[in-house]
C-alpha cells in the first residue's frame, strides 16, 4: 500500500473520531430543554421524581404543563459545568416530586422555556399509576388502617374513628396531609398514641389517631382517605462525615405515599322527641344533692346538680328546675371537664344554686329530670333525682346593736347615755405639729420619699417605651427569648433516664429543634418540616453546610421515633448545644 493511501486512511480516521465526539454536542445544540423520570411505572403509594435540565442557560426557569392528576412538589434545583474541547458549557436541572392523585396512565405535558427569544419545549412522558399491592396489607412494610365505631348512626350519636400507621422499617419525615370530616363535628381523643402489636406474627410499632365525631345531616356521609407521606430509611455502608452520622447512622430516602379507604356511614334522623328533650344524645345520669339536710331561717344551703355520661358531652345544658317558691335562689358559677383519654368522648357539668329559705318548716326540693336519647336502645329515656328533704329552723333571736340608751323616757326631751365610742377624740394643741429631731432613719425616708416620685416617672417612660417596641414588633420578644427558651427544653431531654423513653427523648428533641427556628424566624415552628425548614434557612443567608446539617439532624429525629433504636438523650443534646449555637450566631433578622 503506497504513502498516499496511507494519508487517505489517516485523514478519513480522524475526520470519522471527530464526527463521533461532535455528535453529542451538535443533539445537544437542538434540544435545549429535557424532562426525564426516575420510573415510568409506580404504585400508587410511591412518588414520580422528574427532572428538567435546561441547557445553555444559568437564569432561565422551566413552565410546567398542567398535572392535575399529580401533586406537585418541588426539590429544589442543582447546576452542572463542564469542559469539552476547551470550551465551557453549564446546565441547570429542576427537580420536582410528583404525587399521583388516581391510579391509570397518564401523559407529563412538555415543559417550556424561553431561551433568546425562543421558546423550547421538551418531549412529553408517558407514565403508568397501579393500585397498591394487591397482597394483604398486614404483609408490608407499612400500612395505614382507618375503621369506625358503626356504620349506621343516628344524628348527634358519637362515633369514634381509629386511624392506624404500622411500620416495621425506620422512617423520617412523616406528615399526614389530609384528614377531612365534612358533615361532622370533630372532637380529639387524646394525643397520638405509639405502641407495638403483633399480626400475623409479624411485630410492628403503631401510631395511632382517634377522633371522636358527631353526624350533624341525614343521609349517608363519607370520610374521604387520608393520605400519609414519608420517606422510608433504608441504611447505607457511607462514611460517615459528621456527629449526626455518628449518633444516628448514615442512611438514604425513599419517598412512599400511603392512603386509608374511604368510609361511608348512614345517618338516621332522630324519633319524635318527647317534651323536655335535653338535646343529649348518649348515656347520661343526672345527681342532685343538698350541701345541709337542717339549717335554721336566715342560712342558705347549696343545692347541686349534676350531669355526666359519654356521648355529645359538649351539649350539656342546665336542667330544667322546678318551682322553688319557698326558697329564694341565687345562681353560682357552674363547671364542668370533658375527658378525652378514654374510649370514648365523656364528661361531666354541674350546676349549683344558692337557696334561701323564706320561712322555718319541713321543706323539700322536688325531684328533677333529664330526658337523653339513647343510640343503644334506639329510644328516649329520662333519668330523674329523688326529692330532697330539708329542714328548717326558726332563729336563735335577732341581732341587736344598741349604741345609745334612754335615761329618761316619757318626758319631752330624751337624756342619752352612750354606751359605745368608735371615733377618736379631736386633738386641738399646737404641739401635735411641733418639730421633733430627725435621726438619721427619718432623714434617709424622707429623702427616699423625695426621689421616689422622679423614680418611678422614669421607670414608668422605660416600660411604656419597651411595652410600645413589643407592640410594634410582636415576634421581638420570641426572637429574644428562642435559645433561652430551647436551653431549657435541652435541660428537660438531659433529665431523662436512658431507656426511659427513647422515642419520646427523639420527640422532645425534634420539637425543640422546630421550635427554635419558628421562634427564631416568627413562624409556626412546631409544623415544619425539614424541607420548608431548608428553605426558611437558607433564605436568611445560613451558611449552607448548618443547613444541610439541621435537615439531617431533623430526618434522623423523625426516624428515631419511629425505630427500635436506643438513643442515650445525653448523646442528643451532644448533637443539639453546638448546633442551635451556630445557627444562633448565624439567622439574620
């Protein structure tokens, strides 16, 4: 083969290796914009992540298509550079979690943006929505439970709802978004529980919710499904980079989204009610009592009444009392509490009346009633009192209070003689004024006497000038007293023994971290979540490595309540005193 085809090949090898290398970057020239997702193809309990990187462009920000079969969220945004054949190229890539709403296949529209004038459109995406496993849910990893009390109800009848998270696997950032209740009225039971229960032989740790609710329409209402988010731990073997991985451990997230079924129950109105109807729907009992069985003329006794059972406790009224024209009566103060630990919502009111009998005799309060609907026995019953006998004496005598005496009755003028002086005598000599030497205790009262005025004007103007800047900035005083205030929440984690309750140390500690940064920024803080945390930070110029830090640490939190990890509380306020220093030295207000 001769030179010159030896130079033919040559230059027909590189022109070839340059065609290669400049093929990528001439299909990247024409697409300024690309979408792309993690998984075409989830569960209805998972999360689509999509990107969108816009080439060429640092400022340029993405308009999504319309989703309404997904909730969106978004992650934030990341920039790539590099390097290729000396010259520099730099894309930015938006992030966004897409929640499905329904199962079914469903098409991500294309996403625009305007580069130079242009307009740019990504491809559209074709992804898929399945129901949740069809295996029995006691055979996952976690599952949500929501049940009733009944089915059928009549109005005003309690019902307790139930709604259950198990979990077998740790867990971070848990938050239930939606919980409705429309034609009812809703009254709490309790705080959310956590326990451990076993199924199918499978051991889980349990949170529970209970609501106690009221139907208010006839028909057939439906509790619509709740829905629960979370990011499920999954450990990782990374180094680990801080004193949070140290406590904690390294792990990644998964996103899962899990839904109750909905509930539908059938309202039925109330029989005719009989006259007096109390409005009392439940099981409820009614005592009287007298505080004195004999009192004499003149004295007063007590009578109470009181109204307790379980049911719609908040509607409790006064009974309706009968004709007391013996006595005179005189209302008091009533009270009452509502008890919301137990299975069900209960409680008592009581009533109490002052009366005072008008005249001495065997008297009595007659029997009093309460007539409640009772959804156990589908009719209304009455519950009544005794009558109350009392006794009542004539008095003793009458008081007398004779300061003066007649020495003379019958003549026209009358003598008195006083028996009795309240009011001391005039003092007319000039030496109650006259001047007496002062010792040095007189002198030192008087001048403090003297300056006392002056003293208190001054104190006066500063209060009134701190009480207007209070007035004038209402979130002063909770950013003033933020670190005070989460020092003293450290101080109640630390006097926790270890083992006592490790989940609940987690959860004093995760409040106390949220607490911090709502009281610091003047914000809601106990509902944060690290996400909005993240930003909240971030836009008051934090550095970004405290930032990531306090997401970090407020994911590990959530996952240890979560857990069957052992945290000694000492090891968290290890992790919280420098933490909330640095952040402390670094939120601009």
């Amino acid at each position: 083969m001769t030179s010159r085809h030896h130079k033919r090949i040559s230059v027909f090898l590189i022109l070839l290796a340059a065609s290669v290398v400049l093929l990528p970057v001439v299909a990247a020239a024409e697409e300024r914009i690309t979408a792309a997702v993690d998984r075409a193809e989830i569960s209805e309990e998972d999360q689509i992540l999509l990107q969108i990187t816009i080439e060429g462009s640092r400022g340029a920000e993405p308009t999504l298509p319309e989703l309404p079969d997904f909730d969106v969220f978004s992650r934030g945004q990341s920039t790539q550079m590099s390097f290729v054949n000396g010259r520099m190229s730099s894309s930015v890539s938006y992030s966004y979690s897409l929640v499905p709403r329904r199962t079914g296949t469903f098409q991500i529209g294309s996403a625009t943006v305007e580069l130079d004038g242009e307009v740019h459109s990504s491809s559209p995406i074709t992804v898929r929505v399945l129901a949740a496993s069809e295996q029995p849910a006691e055979s996952r990893d976690l599952f949500l439970s929501a049940k009733v009390s009944t089915l059928s109800a009549f109005v005003g009848q309690q019902i307790v709802y139930t709604w259950r998270f198990y979990r077998r696997v740790q867990i971070g950032n848990a938050r239930v978004d939606s919980m409705e209740f429309d034609g009812f009225t809703v009254e709490d039971l309790g705080e959310v529980r956590e326990f451990q229960t076993t199924v199918n032989g499978v051991q889980y740790m349990v949170s529970e919710i209970r609501r106690a609710l009221f139907p208010q329409e006839v028909g057939n209402l439906v509790i619509p499904p709740s829905r629960l988010s979370c990011e499920v731990l999954v450990r990782s073997p990374r180094r680990r980079r801080s004193l949070i991985d140290d406590v904690f451990g390294s792990a990644s997230r998964q996103t899962k989204v899990l839904r109750t079924k909905p509930i539908e129950i059938e309202v039925r109105p109330l029989p005719t009610a009989p006259p007096g109807f109390s409005g009392l729907v439940g099981d409820f009992t009614l005592e009287a009592g007298l505080s004195k069985q004999e009192i004499q003329v003149g004295e007063s006794v007590t009578l109470r009444l009181t109204v307790k059972g379980s049911g719609n406790v908040q509607m409790i009224g006064q009974p309706a009392l009968p004709a007391l024209d013996e006595f005179k009566v005189y209302d008091d103060k009533p009270d009452g509490a509502v008890e919301r630990s137990g299975a069900t919502l209960s409680g008592f009111r009581s009533y109490r009346k002052a009366l005072v009998p008008l005249e001495a005799g065997d008297l009595a309060v007659p029997p009093m009633s309460l007539t409640f609907f009772d959804p156990d026995a589908e009719s209304f019953r009455t519950a009544r009192t005794e009558e109350l006998p009392l006794v009542v004496r004539p008095a003793l005598g009458e008081e007398e209070l004779r300061l003066t005496e007649s020495v003379a009755p019958g003549t026209g003028k009358v003598a008195v003689r006083i028996l009795a002086d309240d009011i001391l005598p005039p003092y007319r000599g000039l030496d109650a004024v006259s001047r007496r030497s002062q010792s040095s205790l007189d002198r030192a009262l008087l001048l403090g006497g003297l300056l006392l005025p002056p003293l208190g004007f001054v104190g006066t103007l500063v209060a009134q000038r701190r009480r207007r800047r209070f007035a004038l900035d209402s979130g002063l005083r909770r950013r003033r007293d933020a670190l005070s205030r989460a020092r003293k929440c450290l101080k109640r984690i630390e006097s926790r023994s270890e083992g006592e309750d490790d989940a609940a140390a987690s959860r004093l500690a995760s409040r106390c971290l949220r607490e911090y940064v709502g009281d610091k920024l003047d914000v809601e803080g106990s509902a944060l979540t690290p996400t909005e945390t993240e930003e909240l930070l971030r836009s008051r110029g934090v550095d970004e490595e405290v930032v990531e830090e306090t997401c970090r640490l407020l994911d590990r939190l959530e996952a240890a309540q979560y857990s069957s990890e052992k945290i000694e509380p000492r090891r968290l306020t290890t992790v919280l005193t420098p933490l909330l220093k640095n952040l402390d030295r670094q939120i601009r207000v």
